[in-house]
C-alpha cells in the first residue's frame, strides 16, 4: 500500500471505521514506514490535544442572568413591554411606522415644552424636562439619554401606575442591559418572585431611540422612586432617576405645580449628583427647601448652576427657586 | 459531560413546565456550562458566547412543551446552540453554506490556504499556553469543519449523535471531520513543541 493511500486512510484508523482487512494493512504499513508512523503518531497527538482542552466556567452571576432574562420574556409576551422602536430589532414596517409618528409626536410635545433644551444639547448635565404629564428627569449620567415618565398620573384601582421609559443611545450600542430599580414601596406588577423591585432585560444591539413600559404596583406612601440605567458591558452609558410623590398630597400627581414637579426632578438629580440623601420638606411650591447630609455643599451650588438655578443655604438646608 | 437519566430528564421537565422556580434553575444550572463551552469553542469568544448560550437556554426553556423527547435533552439543546452560532455569524466573510456543501457534494479536496504567519508562532508560543494556541487555530477552520470537529474531538460526541444535533447524513459529518482536522493538523505543526512527547 502506498503512503498517500495510507495517509488518506490513517483518520479513519485512529476513529476505528476501517474494516480489518484495511486495517491490518495499515498496521503493516506502519510498521515499516517512519514517515507514516510519525503522521499517525502526530494525529493522536492532536486528538490527545483537543479532547485535554479544559472546559472553561460559565461568567459570574450568568444562571442568575438567564434566569431573569427568562422571567422578563415570559412577561414581555404576556404583556408586550415595548411601545414603539425603530430601527436594531426588524419591527414590522407598519409598527415601526405608527412608532415614528408616535415618536414625532412626544419629540414635538418634549421639544416645545422644555425651555432648557438648547442648552441641554450642549450641557454637561442634560436638563430636566419640563413635561406637563408628571415628574420626569432626563438621563444625569453618561452620554446617553433616559427619559423616565408615568403615563399616568394617579395610580389606578389596583394601586398601579404605568412608568414609561425612553432610551436614547448616543450612538450605536452592543449587548445592551436596561436596568430598573424600584424604591422598597413599589414592586412590579407582574412580579419576579426572586427580584420583585428589580428587572434586566437584555436588549442587545440598540442603534436607535425606543421606548418601553411597565407596571408598578404601589404599596406605600411617601417618595418612591425608579431608577433606570443602560450599560453595554461595564460601561454604564446613561441614568435616570425618576421621584414618585405618592400620597404626598390627596392626589398625588396632579395636584403638583410644574415647579413642584421641577423641584423634585431636581431633588432627585442633586441625590443622584451628590450620592447623598437629601430630606425633602414640605411645603412645595415655587421654593425647594431640603436640608442635606454631609459635604455636599459644592455639589449642590454646582449643579444647581448647571440647571441654571440658585441654591441658597437656609437655616441648615437650601433654598432652590424654581424659576 | 454528565448525562441524564430518561426518567430524571422527564421529571426535570415536567417541573419546568409547571414553572417551577428550582426547576428551571436546576435546569440552568444543569445545561450553561456544556452548552457555554459548545458557544465558546465554536465562537472563540468568551462574550459571545454567553450571548449565544444565553439565547440558547433561553430558547429552550421556551420552546420546551415542543421538546418531543426524541433526542436527549443534551442533543436538543447542543441543537439549539449550534443553530444559533450559525445565525450569529450569518452574513460573515465565511465561505456560505451553500457553496460548503457544494464543494462536498462535487468531492473535491479543496486546499485552503494558510496565512503566513511563521515569524509570530514563536512569540506566540512564548506568551499564550497550549490551550490557547489549540483555541486560537480552532477559531480560524470554516465554520462547519470546526463544528463537527468540536462536537466530535472535544465534545466526545458519536457520529450518530452528531447527525442528530447538526441533522446531516453521516457521510457528510465524516468527510466534514476529516477535513478539519487535516486543516487543524497542518495549522497546529507550526507549532513544533505541541507535538513533543
């Protein structure tokens, strides 16, 4: 038998498909051709090689990520959690239509509502807008823009409320998280019995704005809150923080002035800004007075001015007037 | 790799079914880590393949009322994530399916050219471990070479088993196997110290 006849038949020895009279002619062959050997000797090798390879540990916490994932889809189906996208996942083009003109419609309501927005274009913290609806705060962190907002304004018979969410890359983005953190008051409505205050939905590749909604369940009073977040990996690209005042007054929302609602906005960025709580304190109107826990004087002056605003320190709290 | 009992897998599923929180963990728990290797040796990227076996165990939590029992649930979901590798590398520079199957069907030994890469084997092999050059070489066969060599080589699947999972002839898998690992053997010789005894 000649070597390249043997070569071509030696990978089917070493898997054992040869039949014994093949065989046993290789086996001949082998035992007196050296360069034959050596291939069948460096083919075991390899194979020896591959099966040695070690296998490697899944990444940290991914049991808990598949598991909330798979929580989130279930619930995604039951109740679709998004609104309106265009562009990244293939919508169908008439959803993707409706979702333009839906998407057209809050720009213009956001754009014509919130004097701040030129600026914020170019500020380093992104104003808040002055939206009509209820409490909302454009993104405080990173580059990107969250925009966080109830679509309703009084919590309904069963005590929930619908938060809506709009997330706007600064460009492209891969393996895309959203994050959501409820206050101890609130928990979803369709609840994850392990996380109820706490949902990641992984959204992958994000190239364009879309947006999002859930219920929340409320089941105490006081200021609640939901913070939401984007990252790609560890880079957390933006943040927003939105303040819920229920029961704060008989209907909670709609009873607030817009600088009410300013005002909490801007509590609830200079906590996110100062990393300290701050104690909010009754009345609102016009006047935000809160006091503050430890050195977070310079922050708050600094980013008052960068909303420009004035904060003025008052009997051990500060005074912002929302103009 | 450990296999499960018909009997356990069936209890297994049943439970996840009725949405049992500890089943679909145990569920979880049972499968990420054969299937994130299948991801990562066919991929050759850690976050990859999370993303591919995340989707994988995900799509087979779902779609398990279909799960007929006809396979083992280890084939199924080895299935499921070797569909969804080739879904993620759709529309890459690869040669395409098509034209693979093509080139089996016609017979030919097809040679495929190795890039020059002599002067940078040494430094690799003074900074990466076996395991990683072995990887590395893995990561560049064509697609569908690498997968039946995965399955086979590293995964210690049968050549039935594969059919099953990849749902090709045997004659293919074993034409598909042996090209790769000519392919692989002629990469790997550059690298004289992996074939030192």
């Amino acid at each position: 038998m000649k070597c390249d006849r043997v070569k071509e038949l030696l990978l089917d020895y070493l898997n054992g498909d040869l039949s014994a009279p093949e065989k046993l002619l290789v086996d001949e062959h082998i035992g007196i051709c050296p360069s034959c050997r050596e291939e069948l000797r460096k083919l075991e090798k390899m194979r020896h090689l591959l099966s040695s390879l070690k296998p490697i540990e899944p990444p940290p916490y991914f049991t808990q990520k598949v598991i909330a994932n798979y929580y989130a889809r279930k619930e995604r189906k039951a109740h679709p959690l998004r609104v309106f996208f265009f562009g990244g996942l293939k919508p169908s083009r008439a959803f993707a239509y409706a979702g333009f003109a839906i998407f057209l419609i809050f720009a213009f309501a956001y754009l014509s509502l919130s004097p701040w927005w030129g600026k914020a274009r170019q500020a380093v913290v992104p104003s808040i807008p002055t939206l009509k609806r209820a409490p909302s705060i454009i993104s405080a962190k990173g580059i990107g823009k969250i925009l966080v907002l109830p679509q309703t304004t009084t919590p309904d018979a069963q005590g929930r409320i619908r938060i809506e969410i709009m997330v706007y890359p600064p460009s492209p983005q891969e393996k895309v998280w959203l994050s959501l953190l409820l206050s101890q008051g609130m928990v979803f409505a369709s609840e994850n019995p392990l996380l109820p205050h706490q949902k990641d939905y992984y959204i992958g590749k994000l190239s364009s704005p879309v947006s999002f909604w859930t219920d929340v369940q409320v089941s105490s009073q006081g200021v609640q809150w939901i913070r939401v977040s984007c990252q790609s990996g560890n880079h957390k690209w933006a943040e927003g923080l939105l303040f819920l005042p229920i029961g704060i007054k008989p209907s909670p929302f709609v009873s607030l002035s817009q600088s009410d609602i300013d005002a909490i906005s801007l509590l609830a960025l200079l906590c996110e800004r100062t990393g300290k709580p701050l104690a909010l304190s009754v009345p609102l109107s016009s006047k935000l007075n809160f006091s503050y826990q430890g050195d977070a004087e310079g922050a708050i002056h600094h980013y008052a001015s960068l909303l420009g605003l004035t904060a003025l320190k008052y009997n051990g709290g500060f005074i912002i007037e929302i103009p | 790799m450990k296999k499960l009992e018909k009997e356990e897998e069936q209890r297994l599923i049943k439970n996840c079914l009725a949405g049992e929180r500890d089943a679909l963990e145990e569920f979880i728990r049972l499968f990420q880590k054969p299937v994130f290797n299948l991801a990562y040796r066919l991929c050759g990227d850690r976050d990859m393949a999370e993303d591919i076996a995340q989707e994988a165990l995900l799509r087979a939590l779902e779609n398990l009322p279909r799960f007929k029992g006809e396979s083992s649930l280890y084939t199924w979901l080895y299935r499921i994530t070797t569909n969804i590798f080739y879904d993620s590398i759709r529309g890459s520079k690869e040669l395409s399916y098509d034209q693979m199957s093509y080139n089996e069907d016609e017979g030919e030994t097809k040679s495929i050219e190795l890039p020059d890469e002599e002067s940078s084997v040494e430094k690799d092999m003074e900074r990466r471990d076996i395991q990683e050059i072995v990887q590395k070489e893995i990561a560049k066969l064509p697609t569908h070479y690498r997968t039946v060599l995965v399955l086979y080589d590293i995964e210690g699947f049968s050549y039935e088993e594969i059919c099953g999972i990849l749902q090709k002839p045997i004659g293919t898998i074993k034409s598909r196997l042996n090209r790769a690992r000519k392919i692989l053997k002629a990469r790997l010789e550059k690298y004289r110290e992996l074939f030192e005894d």
